[in-house]
C-alpha cells in the first residue's frame, strides 16, 4: 500500500456506511512513503499501533477508543471512512507513479519553495515591536527533481509533513479541535508525564551558515558540508545575501536559489540518503532542512516562516528565516538571520534580533491554539550573519592579533560578546569558543584581508548559537578552502538529545489517563477569578505599544477559556486592541497570565484624531460550560500628524498636541477642496521638517531609505513633531535612517495618499507617458499637488548625490511608487499594478516636475 505523507490526515476522514478491518485495508502488510523511497515493512499490529487500531477488530479511531472508556463521552461517534485509500484501489500504476504528477514535475505534499511575499496594509502589535507587518514572506513555485553526482534522482526525495500523524507523535492527534476538552486534558496531561514514557537518544546536526555577497556557485561545497564529518542525521543550512540585485530585491524571484539549492544538495555526505524537508527564502536569506530518509517518517509540524527587519520593519534585505518542526517528541526551531550591517549598528542588530524573536510565530496543528514563537521550542538552533564586529580595535591591530592567532584577546572586543554579556540579545543562548580566524572581509576569490577603499576592518560575522538541553557541540570552525564569497562558511556539528517515545510505557500511562478521567465529574460548572476586569491606558501615541495585564485563575474544574465576539460584531475586540492569548486551556487550580495589547496603526489613527472612534471597549471572556465575564477597557489617545490627512495638517499652523480636540476633530472631518483658501500652508509643517532635515544633513547618506532606523528614535521624531518641544529635528540626535524611515511611515499613514485614489487608475494608465501624466497631477487638490512637487525635486536632489548615498531611480520608485500610490481599498489589485506605480514615479524622477 502507497501513501503520502499528507493521506494520513484526520480532516480527510469521513463517515461510511460499514467498517474495514487492518487486514482489508493493509493486504500486505507495507506502507510506502511516496517521494521517499522508503518502505516500511509492517505487521498489522504495527499498524494499528500507527492508527490507533485494534489488530483484528473493525476500525476505530482513537476518539472512540477514549470515548467508550470516558462516561459522557458522545457514543454516537461514526466510525470512519479512510477516503484517500479509494485512489489507490482503482489503479494500476506503480507505487511510484501513483504520487507523481507530470505536469508539475512535482511530488503531492512536497515542499514548494520561492521568495515571493505579500504585504499586509494592517500592522500589529508583535509585543515588543513596533511594527508586524510580516511582508515579503517565501512563498512556494515549482521544482523538479534533482540530479546528484554519483547518486540516483531518488536519493534526495520531499518530505514535507506539517500535519502527519507518525507513531512517534501520536499525542499531538488530541491537540485537533474535533476532539473536544477531555482529549485536551488527555494531551495536557501526557506532556506533563512526559519523562514518564520517553528516553534521551543522540543525534547528530550538522548546522551551517555562508554569506555569499550574491555569487552564484562556483566550487564544490563538500569541504564544508561532508569532508572529515560522520554523516550527520540531519542538515541545516543557511544562506545569506543569496542574491543581491534589485529584481531579487522588489520582486523576490531569483534564479540563485535553485543554484544553491542544487549545490546543497551535491554536496551532502556520500554515505547517506537525505530527503529535504524544507526550503524557506526571504530574498537573499534562505534556509534548507534536510533529514536521513530513515528519520523522515519521525518529523512532523513541520512549519516555516520569515520576518523582515529591514526600512519600515517590512523589507527583506535583512531579517530572518525560520523552520520548525518535531522530531521525535522533540520540539525544534532553526533560525537563519542576517542582521543590519556596520560597525556602529550594533543596536540596531540587537533591535533585529528582538523583532525577529517576538514577531517569527508559527501555526499549529489546532487553529484554536495561539501561535509558537522562538522560544517555545525545546531545541533552539540560530546562525547567520548575525553582523556584530569587533570595537575599539583598529584595522591594523586586528590582523597583527589574528596573525598571533591571539583569538581569545581579540574575542574580548568582539561586539556579540559584550551585548551577550549585557544581556541585550540572546538571552540564555551559548556559543562555542572561537577557534578560528574571523570570517570575514575577504578579497572575493582569495584569503586576502579586504584591499578595496573601505578596508574593512575583520570581523566574527557568521556565527551559530544554541539554546536547550541535552545539546553538545562537537566543532565550531570556519572554511578557508571556498572563495566563493568576501565571506568564509561556518559550521558546528552536535549532538542533541531527542526525546523519543517507549510505546509500552506510553501506552500504560495513556491508560492511566483514561482511568483518572472516569473519575471526574463532568456535572461540575468550571468557575474562575479574575484579578482585574477594569483597565485604562493613558496617553495612547502612535505605533507606540502599551500593555496592561490580568491573571485568570482557575478552581477545581478544567475549563476552556476565550474571548467572544459580542452579538453583530466580527470581531472580539476592536482593531487598536489584542488579548494574548485569546483563548486556552486551564487545568484544575493553574492559572494564565493575559496581555491586553494597545496598538494604534495608520488604520486606526484617522477616526480616533476625528473622535468618530475612541478607546472603549468590553470584552466578554467566555468559559465553556461555565459563564461569562466582562472586561471593561478604556484610554485617551493623543493626536497626531501620523494618520492626519493632509489638508487638515495644511490648516494647522501649531503642532497638533497644542491645539483644542474639538479644534482637531473639526479639521480632521472636514472635506477634501480641489482648490485652496489662502489661509493654510502650502505643505504640512511635519513634512518640511523631515525633508529639510534629509537635504542639509542625509542628502550624502549611504543607504537612506534603505537602512532601518532605530523604534526608540522614531518615538522622539513623533513627539517633537506633535508636541513642537523641539524647535528642529536636530536637537533629537536622531540617526538620518530614522528620519528617512519617520518620513515613509508619515506618507503611508495618510488616510489619503498624496496622489489621491480618485487619480490612481488613470496614473496607472498613462503610466509612460509623461505629458499625460503631468495632465493628471495637475487636477490633484493644491495641498496634494504641492506636496508631489516638493517631494519629486527633494528625490531629483538626491540622485544628484547618487555617486555618494548610492540611490538610483529605480530605488526611489520602488520605495515612493507603492506610498505615493496606492490601490484604493476595497479594489482589486491589478497584476501590473505595482510596475505601473514605479514607472509613473520613475518618470518624475529624469524630468522636471
């Protein structure tokens, strides 16, 4: 018998008319993994072992099993129907071909790999962070089989199983919403006897992380994937800067990612077969799992996703990728990041890390559960190009101590170890000693220290960090044997501790479970306290999160808790406001902890500044089978010129923090005029402070609108433009990064963009021609049209200082095309839409507005 990975799902049952015995449904006693290669040879009390079958007997779920030994379980339960067999018993294809599909080239239930993404216009509270707006996430396209030297197409196969249900894993099953509150208790209960019925088994990880400055491969990657190495039980490989010219960095395709992909995969140990988990990209950040194809059928929960770190907490550049999954009864997240550059950044790498930490959240099998960050892994794997230099050292003084090979005196001024040391990132992590040379600048091609004009001083920028137990690291090294790059690959073999399951004592105390749960009352009323129901959060700012907080306290009874959606309401809260978590479980006198977040963004600032909303609400926490409890939840929120259309901040000649707020809300609700009074400035205030500020001092500025700046920065340019305390942006010592940002998030904020949506289609239409489109920014309202104007000649500015900060009009289109411009809500986006914005801008760009 053949099946994927996926058939094993329990959505895919169904009920029938009569029941199947093993015998039926396993003649012969094999189950084959499609895309594997493998075959499993089973009796049929190994598989009902697998299923939760007994051998000899119809067909029942596990549920039911649970059920006929709990009172007051449902004993209508329908036996079900194992509806994905049905392709299988009208065929005559062979096992392999019955999984392969022709026109795509591609396994059902393989990975699918890709660096596209999507943006969401709404951004989120992450926590910590000021923005979660997880855009450009690797989406999936396409691939063939690969060809190996020496090997078989068949020896590195797909195996992507993200819901399967593997004898290992079987406790997960009773996380499924389907099955109710006592299988919850169940499932709780065996994570906490889980040392009950597992054993500690070692395996060997191989994890690797190469910067290479967007070369395509050009040498065999055995010295560092496979030479002087057992073969490791499993891969995880990390990349960075995998591509980087532009079209990987707008539009998230490049052709790179296959190269490498297949460079990989060449290089893996010759003495074993692997199949690929999972390919994950975000731009030039990509990370690929591979396992030992006789452990595939031990991973399960296998999710991946990306965050980008770069300008407006949004773009690719930099971020992190990440893949988790289960081994075993081990939980396991691996994470590849490439952290903001240059010596002086380091807080901002640490900000990063942080932002990549609270906003990576990764799904689980039941939609009911809140999502698992990072840190909810019981095996935590981190490398890349974490970007932290060595200080206070000059050029010279670093080679003559790695000449020396002096690597511990040199390691005392490196960056990472003192933020470590202050406890600002990478809390609880542990890194190897530092054996070798640093990593990295090199001459591409050579072992020479950078000669170019920059002569970057070397630096331990690629390193790999751990975090868990049962975790021993055998090698920390470097690889001077590839050139490919101006860095050198790293990696670190260990041996991790999985726990895996004993089925006898599994079984005994899964029984044992069972019997404590008979004795339960399932009459009794769950009941709690709460120790606050009321909560005020005070002067509310933009984009600047607050938290308030509340333990929920349970009695006697397991109950299940969440928050309701109140009647003709779509949603349990209003959009400024998120409990987490918002729903869960609670065993019997245990308590949880709940974050009310605040959180006010560019869709909500408009009608908060009009009065049309305001910071009330009640939220009702629900109990099942028990009775609810209302929350009452207040605040004042403090205007500002971030989410205030533009007219209105063209009528403001104070800052909006010193004006009455009938005063604003009048000027915030009143209507859009094609033509001006006389009596309001030509462009707002806020904007000629950020701008002005960007031409005298960042007209120079390497990488402006590129570089993120820093969240504690982008506060102080916010007050100083609402409040007026500050006479310039200059007192603030804000960074120019995080004046350009503060700019960008101003233009995205605007309920209505500077080009108005009444205009948007017929910009994209004439999009090319430059007459036309003068002709359509000419009916713009004059506020709106002087700001364009304003806008075009302080970017003409810029690319006339392109030799220095190194912009160029595609840049500057990409980045203002998609704020300038934007699709109106509510409309479908046109496919060339977005190319069409960046032309129309493009266009201003070489000629005078």
């Amino acid at each position: 018998m053949a099946i994927t990975g996926d058939d094993v799902s329990l959505d895919q049952i169904v009920p029938v008319s009569r029941d199947f015995t093993l015998e039926e449904v396993f003649p012969d006693g094999e189950l084959y993994i499609l895309g594997s290669d493998v075959t499993v040879q089973l009796d049929t009390a190994e598989l009902s072992l697998i299923f939760q079958l007994p051998f000899g007997s119809h067909t029942r779920t596990f549920l039911q099993e649970v059920a006929r030994a709990c009172p007051g379980f449902n004993p209508e339960t329908p036996d079900p129907e194992f509806l994905w067999l049905s392709r299988y018993r009208c065929t005559e294809q062979e096992p392999w071909q019955r999984g392969w599909n022709s026109a795509s080239g591609t396994w059902p239930g393989c990975t699918r790999i890709g660096g596209g993404g999507s943006q969401s216009d709404n951004l989120r509270p992450d926590g910590k962070g000021l923005l979660v707006d997880q855009s450009f996430r690797g989406q999936d396209k396409p691939e063939s089989l690969l060809t190996r030297q020496n090997k078989s197409k068949s020896e590195i196969t797909d195996m992507v199983r993200s819901s399967t249900i593997t004898v290992s894993d079987k406790a997960h099953i009773l996380s499924m919403q389907k099955f109710g509150l006592r299988d919850t208790i169940v499932k709780l209960r065996l994570v906490q006897k889980e040392e009950d019925y597992t054993y500690i088994q070692n395996f060997r990880f191989f994890v690797g992380t190469y910067n290479v400055n967007g070369q395509s491969p050009k040498e065999c990657l055995q010295p560092w994937l496979s030479h002087g190495i057992q073969a490791p039980d499993v891969y995880c490989v990390g990349f960075q800067e995998l591509d980087l010219s532009k079209e990987a960095f707008f539009f998230h395709d490049t052709p790179k990612e296959e190269e490498w992909f297949k460079a990989v995969s060449e290089s893996l140990h010759p003495d074993a077969k692997y199949a690929k988990v999972k390919l994950i990209r975000l731009v030039g950040i990509m990370l690929l799992l591979y396992v030992k194809q006789e452990h595939a059928a031990h991973i399960s929960e296998v999710e991946a996703e990306t965050v980008g770190t770069g300008i407006m907490g949004r773009m690719g550049n930099k971020g992190g990728v990440a893949i988790r999954f289960q081994f075993h009864n081990t939980s396991i997240c691996i994470v590849n990041s490439h952290l903001a550059a240059h010596t002086e950044e380091y807080e901002r790498r640490n900000q990063d890390y942080k932002d990549i930490c609270s906003r990576m959240q990764f799904c689980q099998v039941d939609p009911s559960l809140p999502p698992l960050t990072i840190s909810k892994h019981d095996v935590i794997l981190w490398l890349g190009d974490l970007n932290y230099r060595i200080e206070e050292l000059d050029v010279e003084k670093v080679k003559k101590l790695i000449e020396e090979k002096a690597f511990q005196t040199l390691y005392a001024y490196d960056q990472l170890k003192t933020q470590v040391a202050a406890k600002a990132v990478f809390e609880g992590f542990t890194e190897g000693k530092l054996t070798f040379q640093p990593t990295y600048k090199y001459d591409t091609g050579s072992d020479k220290w950078d000669t170019s004009e920059k002569c970057r001083a070397p630096a331990w920028c690629d390193r790999i960090l751990w975090k868990g137990k049962n975790i021993t690291q055998l090698s920390y090294q470097s690889h001077m044997a590839l050139k490919t790059s101006d860095h050198k690959p790293v990696s670190s073999v260990f041996d991790i501790g999985v726990k895996v399951i004993n089925e006898e004592l599994y079984r005994k105390t899964l029984e044992e479970i069972v019997r404590s749960l008979d004795k339960m009352e399932n009459a009794n009323i769950p009941s709690v306290s709460l120790s606050k129901q009321e909560f005020f959060f005070q002067n509310v700012k933009y984009m600047q999160l607050q938290v308030e907080s509340f333990t929920i306290q349970n009695g006697q009874v397991p109950c299940q808790f969440e928050f309701i959606n109140k009647p003709d309401e779509k949603s349990y809260c209003k959009q400024w406001l998120n409990a987490n978590p918002s729903r869960g479980f609670l065993l019997p006198d245990s308590a949880i902890e709940i974050e009310l977040e605040l959180f006010v963004n560019k869709t909500m600032a408009t009608k908060l500044n009009s009065g049309e909303d305001k910071l009330e609400d009640i939220l009702v926490l629900h109990l099942d089978r028990g009775k609810d409890y209302f929350l009452s939840v207040s605040g004042n929120y403090l205007p500002s010129c971030f989410g205030s259309p533009l007219h209105t901040l063209c009528y403001m000649r104070e800052p909006i923090l010193n004006l009455p707020l009938e005063t604003i809300r009048q000027l915030t609700l009143m209507p859009l005029r094609t033509e001006d009074d006389g009596s309001q400035m030509e462009i707002p205030k806020e904007l000629q402070m950020m701008v002005d500020y960007l031409y005298r001092k960042a007209i120079q500025q390497e990488d402006l609108f590129q570089q993120p700046g820093l969240r504690l920065e982008f506060e102080h340019i916010r007050d100083c433009l609402d409040t007026g305390t500050n006479d310039t942006l200059e007192t603030l010592s804000a960074s120019n990064h995080s004046i350009a940002e503060a700019l960008l998030l101003f233009l995205e904020s605007l309920p209505e963009p500077v080009i108005c949506y009444s205009a948007y289609y017929n910009c994209l239409e004439c999009s090319g021609n430059y007459t036309a489109s003068k002709q359509v920014i000419s009916t713009l309202p004059t506020f709106h049209k002087n700001v364009f104007h304003y806008l075009m000649v302080f970017l003409q500015e810029l690319l006339k200082n392109s030799a220095k900060n190194h912009l160029d009009e595609n840049i500057l289109a990409s980045i203002f095309g998609s704020l300038l411009l934007r699709n109106p809500a509510g409309h479908q986006k046109l496919e060339t839409a977005e190319k069409k914005a960046q032309e129309f801008i493009r266009q201003f760009l070489y000629n005078s507005p």
